[in-house]
C-alpha cells in the first residue's frame, strides 16, 4: 500500500528534496533501462530511491542492490532464448510459468529482500483480488518481481501472503505515483513505445494476442503517471521490438542510451 511504503522509506530517512528513478514495465524492451541508467550516470544522475513495474522493477532491484549498468547487462548476455527465462504448460489459468526467471534473479542479487537493497527500492504490482496498483517496500524479492511480471493469460498470477498479483503495468505501467511525493525531481523511463498500426488480428496466435492486449492497457494507464515525472525519457525507435526478444539485448541497451543522452543534453542545457 502506499501508506505503507510511505512509513518505511520516511523512516530510513527518504525525504521529498530526493531524487527518483520510476522504471516502466516492456518486456525485452526492459533492456534499454540498462542503457538509460549508463546515460544517467554519465551526467552525473544518482537516485535515493527507485520504483518498477515488470521489466522495470527487475532493473530497479537490480540497480538498487548495487549491480552496475555493465553488470546488470553481462547478467542476461547469455540468454538469449526465451526457454532460458520461463517454461511452457499446458493451458489453464497462463500459458507459461515464469519459475526460471526467479532463480536467476534470485542468483545475481546478493540480498534476499526489498529492504536490505542498497537504493530503497518499490516494486509494483496489480492485487488482483481487489482491482488496485501496490506498492512493496519490504519483503521477498523474488516473488514480489515475478508477480510484477506476471502478464495475465501469459504468465500464472502470483501468490504472496494469501493475496492474489499480476503485473503492475495492467493497471499502471509507469510507477511514478510510488515514489511521486518523496522526490524533488522524478526521472521517469517509459521503455513501453506504442506502434499503432499492427497486421490482421486474425493471422495472429493466442500469445501474440494476449500481449497486443497488454501494450493497450498499458498505453493509457500511462498518461497520469508521466505527468508527474519532472523528466520523461521515452524510448524511440523500439516499436518492432517483441516483448520476448531477447536476443536483441545489446541493440536494445544501445536505444536506451542514445534516447536518454538526446533527452539529458536538451534538459541540463
């Protein structure tokens, strides 16, 4: 709950002359954060306090727990087929199990829970049950980043404490309002680019369509949250980027910087 999240960082000290990075969700386009947080550093940009929605909390929580850019991007060079992130099932309630891709995560970072990072980290999610975007502070890691990854229909909603999540980005895709009120200047990083004009529906599969329907949700529960940001990088040219195109990741990091430095050099002239 935002209270809550309120409560903790207020407590270690987080005030609102603080400076904030809010990492949207966008699948494989998630990689461009790497590049974004490379640019931020060459200007001499360092957060007190970071916020993700899928994608973007596992860069958050990687960030946050001290893992450089360049380490954050040697983490996933290897990977490179989706198989290596999630596992397929027979159809019920998703169409795959996101199960991989919580003991990587669990083994590249060197703590196990939201408040031993190093940046006081949010990770966002959607509470299924109740229809509201949350914020958590403390607690696990691992499962609070996979329910924030967890798209409906392609991934199984996420357990945690008897309450039922699914990705942040259903109702929220920019995290801004996590961290809004704690931070004198908010950066936030939309990796989420929406292409407009997309092929017959009807030549499409069940995975394809389930995704095409995510990007909708998350293009306009986008709008509020990007007004809050004192600056908004978007991420141009990553329209014919896949959610699940990993392979790509060296390209992809190299759009996130190049659209942050662009954006950087007109905003600190």
């Amino acid at each position: 709950m935002i209270w809550s999240i309120g409560g903790i960082l207020e407590k270690i000290g987080i005030t609102n002359n603080s400076v904030g990075f809010a990492f949207s969700g966008g699948g494989a386009r998630g990689f461009s954060h790497i590049g974004v947080l490379k640019a931020l550093e060459q200007f001499g940009i360092y957060p007190d306090v970071l916020s993700g929605v899928s994608a973007g909390s596992v860069a958050a929580v990687m960030y946050g727990a001290g893992l450089t850019p360049d380490d954050m991007q040697h983490c996933f060079e290897d990977l490179t087929k989706v198989r290596e992130f999630v596992t397929w099932k027979v159809p019920g309630n998703s169409l795959m199990k996101i199960d991989k891709f919580g003991k990587l995560i669990e083994s590249w970072l060197p703590v196990k829970n939201l408040e031993d990072l190093k940046i006081p980290t949010i990770v966002c999610a959607t509470d299924f049950q109740h229809c509201k975007s949350i914020g958590w502070a403390k607690g696990e890691i691992v499962p609070r980043v996979l329910a924030s990854c967890s798209i409906p229909i392609v991934f199984e909603p996420i357990k945690i404490n008897g309450g039922v999540y699914v990705d942040g980005g259903v109702l929220r895709n920019l995290p801004a309002w996590a961290i809004r009120k704690y931070c004198k200047t908010l950066y936030g990083i939309n990796c989420s680019p929406f292409h407009n004009i997309w092929k017959d529906p009807t030549k499409h599969n069940l995975l394809e369509i389930a995704l095409r329907s995510y990007q909708l949700m998350s293009k306009s529960n986008m709008v509020n949250d990007a007004k809050m940001c004192d600056v908004l990088i978007n991420l141009r040219g990553a329209h014919a980027i896949g959610t699940f195109d990993v392979a790509k990741l060296r390209h992809i990091v190299g759009l996130g910087y190049e659209n942050a430095c662009r954006i950087l050099e007109h905003k600190l002239k």
